[in-house]
C-alpha cells in the first residue's frame, strides 16, 4: 500500500516561482543572491502557513547551489541541491525556538555556528518561532549576531514581530510575508487535484480556501481531509457538509424573504440554521458579509472584490440586479447594528429576530407614500474639494403591528448600563500644624492686607489665635458688632490659613465678655477699675451715672 505524504510536504514548493502568493518577496531575495548583496542575518515576519521557512530552506538551496540558473533557481541537480533534497545538506540547520528555547539550546547552536561547512559555501542556520525565545537566550544569541562568521546567514522567522527586540531587528533585513490571497489558494489547489487526480467544483476549493483565513498549509490540510471525507470528487455540498460551513443558499434565500417584506420566511430560515447548530452572531456577520457582497456587485469596478467562485458569483450578480442600493444600506446598518449589540443582549435570539423583522420592513413605507418618492441615496465618493456627502438616511422602517404575545420592549437588547462612576478626589492630604505656625501664617497676613485694610489689620494683629483643637482656631472679638464683621470679612484669610496650613482649619471669632478676670493684660481688681473700664468701653452708661447722680467717687 502506498504510504499517503501530506500535501502540504508532497507538494512543498522547491524554487521561488514556485512559492505561492509571495512573488515580490522571492523576486527580491533572487536579486539579492544575483548581486552578490547577502546579509548575515534576515528576518522573515508574517502570519503562519504563507511560506516563511519554505522561502528560507529555498534560499539555503540557491546559495549554495554550484551552477543556479540565469534566473537564479536551484538547478535541483548539483550535489548540494541533492543534499538538500535528500534532507542530508549540512549547510542547513535548523531550530524550532517554540520548543528550544533555553540559553543551552542557543549555546549549541552558536557551538556550532564556529564550524565552518565542508560542502557549499554558507551554513545557513533558520530559527523558527524566534519570539518565544527566553530573554536571556536572546542575550546569548545577540553576540554571534553582532559577528558572524563569514559562512553564517541567520534566517529568523517569526508570527509576531511586535515581540522581537529592537537590538535584534536592527540588525536584521527584515521581510513582512502577506496572507495569501483566495484566488491565488484556489489556483494552487487545482493545480494539485489534477495531478492528484481528483476533481473539484470551483465553488467547492473556493470554501476551503475561505476556510484557511490566507495559511496555504492550512488549506492543504483542509484540502487533505476533504479529500479522505468525499474521494476523488469533491463537490461543494460535501464541503460544506464536512466543514460545517454556512451554505450561500441560506443568504441567497433569506435575501429574497426580505426583498418580498417576508418575515415569516425569515424566521423560518433562520431557525433553520440554529438547529444545524451554527452560532447566531457568526450567522449575523455572515448577513452582513453577503449585503456587501452584493453591494460590491453592482459596480464593474468593484466586482473584483468578490471573493467567491463562479457559480456563486454568477448568483450573487443576479441578486445584486434585485437590491436597491438603499436597501442594503440600510440592510448593513441594521446587521452591523446587531453584531455590535449581540454580546449587550441578554436574549440574543430575540435580537436578532428583531433585526430579521425590521429588515423585511425596509422600503414599504416608500411604497405606501408613492406621492413622495426619493432618490435611491447614491454614495458619492468624497473628493479633494467637496465634503463627503452621508449618503441621505431613508426614513427608518414603520414599526408594524407585532405579533400577540411579543412585547417590543423585550425584543429591544438589555444594555446594561453600569452607574456612572464619579471620580470623587481624594481629599487632600490632611496637613497637622501646631500653634507656633498658627501665628506665623495669622501675622504674614494680617501684615500683608496692612495696607489695604489697615483697620482689620490691625484688629487681627490685637490678639493671637490660639489653637483649641485639631484644627480649630480661636480668635478673642471685643463685641457682638465686631463678631459680624469678622465673619463678613474673614472669607480671604480662611483661605490663606486652609491654603497654608490645613484644607480643614476652622476659626471660631469669640466674643470676648468683659471679664476683668479673662483679660490678661489688664487685671480689674477694683470696683474703681470696673466702673473706668466699662465707662470707658461705652460713653452712654457715663451718662447715664451722671444723670441719675451716681457718682460712687
Ligand atoms: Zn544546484
């Protein structure tokens, strides 16, 4: 029995031309080789399965190739390119860093990079993976990097250059490989059924290489197991029944539901799809992928971004021919809409419905409103000069009767709204003063309004505060009128004293009774003393002691 080789491995390109999808990166590495300009150290970027490491043992090949071709091909035929061939060259070594990527494993490799070859002239040494490199293996590796042996070319591969680090990168020739286009996946495929012996509707490989997102080796394997799934004829039914994919049938007759305002048809369809167990988001972006597929059939100059094969495309022109183009405006809007809000929703199913029923209602009001009838909104490109236009939003759909039982409100995705978080600010940071910078502050602004207020000034100088709590200050006022106008005028040194001292500072204006025994300054031991001190401090009760003939003296 003859043993099955992959095809991905039977079927691995041996020369430049060869390699798929990556024309201009092959084109410039043969220039390169033709010229003479070889680089110690190269770096090949891009996503997996285009063909890094195969354009890296490629061009091991044609460097050490005796007598390369005028278009700078491997001749396939030399000793080295047999070694090569036959896996047994010594010239190439390679590394998968995903696997080896300890200082021990570099340290071997730059062991043997100090040997130079016996058979070709360079060892080229390919390290696959190089991000998943440990940091230290990195350091080890940087030195040979720096100074390699003239033999040495390094090709370092990797999916994610984002993680290489610059000391790297920047000694590296660095290549961005590309996803391969479908078109070019599709050809290739062909190309190996029919020597394979196998045939395949062109609908059928353009599934499979829909399904390899761009990776050749995926859609070899894809194309390998569809392969053992439907035997030497591959139909499209069979590909789509084995990769679970959603067949264009459903969104060919589910646009048609909606053209002919059928919701019905609709849900039907729909429900259809759940029970084949597809995912409702996937079949909502899977909507939205076919209106713009339909959209980009309806210009010449666009139609060549329909990825699709030719029976599919021929289908996709004829429904193109049935939708208004302020249909499918309208159309992407309400799926786009939907896809957004699908993981907000805490009934998905409904939500998507209710995008189901509103698209069967597109356009029927126009068709009531006949009087009123409206250019279909062209979408203008925008040009240097003139503003882009929006293109004109139609009305949006009437909301048609519903059904019993459903109440609109719960058809309407719960978004749920968290509470708005208030950045409260941190209250700044308590500041702890004691009486001696109490007074100090107190003074420097008494003295700095001396000027302006010298009357408050100087009343603010009379006393000194004292500290009678945390953060409370105590100021002696001589009458209940002067309490009041303390209070009016105090608002700028409570400032002052917040700014300086504390955010929280308090200062309490306390009427001073007259008190002989409160007065330090002036101790009114007497009745003598009491009667000048109040006579003094008010005219109108020496009056009246005058008056009333009171003289005590
Ligand atoms: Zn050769």
């Amino acid at each position: 029995m003859e043993q099955f080789v992959v095809s991905a491995i039977k079927y691995r390109p041996l020369s430049f031309a060869s390699v798929v999808g990556q024309s201009t990166i092959g084109a410039t590495l043969k220039n390169a080789i033709q010229r003479g300009h070889l680089s110690h150290a190269y770096l090949f970027c891009g996503p997996r399965g285009v063909g890094k490491t195969t354009c890296a043992r490629i061009f091991a090949k044609t460097i050490n190739c005796l007598n390369p071709d005028s278009n700078m091909e491997a001749c396939g035929e030399c000793e080295s390119c047999r070694s090569f061939s036959e896996n047994r060259s010594y010239c190439i070594h390679e590394l998968d860093a995903a696997s080896n990527n300890s200082v021990d494993d570099i340290r071997s490799l730059v062991e043997q990079v100090r040997v130079p070859p016996q058979i070709g002239k360079y060892s080229v040494y390919i390290i696959d993976e190089v991000h998943m490199l440990s940091t230290s293996a990195f350091n080890a590796f940087l030195k040979t990097l720096e100074e390699p042996p003239s033999y040495a070319i390094f090709i370092l591969a990797t999916t994610e250059k984002h993680k290489i680090i610059p000391t790297i990168l920047s000694r590296c020739q660095i290549y961005d490989f590309s996803r391969i286009g479908i078109e070019d996946i599709v050809s290739h495929l062909k190309d190996i059924a029919d020597r394979e012996g196998v045939t395949c509707e062109p609908d059928a490989l353009n599934i499979i290489a829909r399904k390899a997102d761009g990776a050749m080796r995926d859609a070899l394997s894809v194309f390998d197991r569809v392969v053992s799934f439907c035997g030497s004829n591959v139909t499209y039914s069979a590909v789509i029944d084995d990769l679970n994919v959603l067949d264009y049938e459903y969104y060919f007759r589910l646009t048609d539901a909606l053209l002919a305002h059928d919701y019905v048809e609709a849900y039907v369809i729909f429900d259809e799809i759940q029970r084949k167990g597809f995912d409702a988001l996937h079949f909502v972006s899977g909507l939205s992928s076919h209106f713009r597929d339909i959209l980009v059939c309806k210009d010449v100059k666009t139609i060549s971004l329909l990825e699709v094969g030719q029976v599919i495309a021929e289908r996709y022109k004829q429904q193109s021919a049935a939708c208004p183009v302020d249909f499918l405006f309208e159309a992407l809007n309400i799926t786009c809409k939907c896809e957004m809000d699908y993981r907000l929703s805490a009934n998905p199913r409904l939500l998507v419905e209710l995008a189901l029923f509103t698209l069967s209602y597109i356009g029927t009001e126009k068709k009531n409103d006949s009087s009123e009838h409206s250019e279909p909104a062209a979408v203008k490109p925008a040009t240097g000069t003139e503003h882009a236009v929006p293109p004109k939003k139609t009305e949006p759909a009437p909301i048609p009767e519903l059904p019993k039982g459903i109440s609109l409100k719960n058809m309407i995705p719960e978004i749920k709204t968290e509470p708005e978080t208030v950045e409260i600010p941190e209250p700044s940071e308590e500041k702890t003063f004691d009486e001696e910078q109490l007074v100090r502050e107190w003074k420097d602004y008494a003295e700095k309004i001396k000027t302006k207020f010298p009357r408050l000034s100087s009343r603010l100088l009379e006393h000194t505060p004292k500290l009678v709590s945390e953060n409370i200050v105590q100021y002696p006022i001589v009458g209940e009128q002067y309490k009041e106008q303390m209070e009016k005028r105090s608002d700028e040194l409570l400032a002052h004293l917040k700014k300086t001292l504390s955010p929280s500072i308090e200062v309490k204006w306390v009427v001073q009774e007259i008190n002989a025994g409160d007065s330090d300054k002036t101790r009114l031991y007497t009745q003598k003393d009491k009667i000048n001190y109040i006579t003094s401090a008010n005219s109108v009760i020496d009056g009246i002691i005058k008056d009333l003939d009171l003289d005590y003296r």
